[in-house]
C-alpha cells in the first residue's frame, strides 16, 4: 500500500503543478502587458502544464490499473467530469501547439481571443476535477 500511495502523490504533485501552469501560465499572459517574447514564454509553459496534465492523468489510471488490474469504478457524474477534462486538456494543448507555431506577427487581439479561450479551457478542467473528485 506504501508504493501505491507513493505513486499516486508523486503523480498528484505533478498534476497540481500542471494546473498552476496552465491557469497561472493563460491568465499571466491576460493581465501582463502585450509583448509576443513574454507571451511565447508564456506559451511553452502552459503547453508543458497541459503535458504534465495528460501524463499524470494518465499515470493514475496506469497506477490503479497496476495494482488492481482495472481502471477505477467511477459514477457517471465522475466519468462525466474526466471526459470534460481529457476533452479541456487535448484542446489546450493543441490549442498551445497552434498558439507557439502561429501566433508570431499576429495581431494583438487574435493573441489574446487565444489567451482567453486557453483561461477557459484551463478554468473547465479545473472545475471539472472538483466534481471528478467528489462524485467518483
């Protein structure tokens, strides 16, 4: 039980810096003045924070499968919640690949119609991970 415990809150330690990076990360690059250097700054540390998301969402269902050789019985409110939140992570990351390949020489607005909906995609998985946590 020590290991498993282990595994699940060295996982956790890396999903929680995960969300501060993808939240911290989008509303950083909001409230900061504009300035692309900053921004692309910005951009690979929220798109490392969605990494660090999927592989350490990942590891938890990895961790569960290795030592009870199933994946966890979660409610339909919970499964609800963890396809909200696989669906906000496979977005925002992708959304911060296009952000890192595009964004040079865009318009400031175009920019930040992008930091905003990143801001929301973040905001959902963590709303989401409430509900995935209380209604297993």
């Amino acid at each position: 039980m020590y290991m498993q415990n282990l595994g699940y809150a060295l996982t956790q330690v890396v999903h929680n810096f995960g969300a501060s990076a993808v939240i911290g990360g989008a509303v950083a690059a909001l409230w900061l003045a504009p300035r692309p250097e900053l921004e692309r700054a910005l951009g690979w540390l929220v798109l490392s924070g969605w990494a660090a998301q999927i592989a350490s969402g990942a590891a938890f269902g990895a961790i569960s499968f290795y030592y009870y050789e199933q994946f966890p019985d979660i409610s339909y409110a919970g499964t609800v919640a963890l396809v909200i939140k696989v669906a906000c992570a496979a977005s925002g990351f992708s959304l911060a690949v296009f952000y890192l390949l595009v964004a040079g020489g865009r318009p400031q607005a175009w920019r930040r119609g992008i930091w905003l909906i990143m801001v929301f995609l973040a905001t959902t998985a963590l709303t989401a991970a409430v509900f995935l946590l209380w209604f297993k």
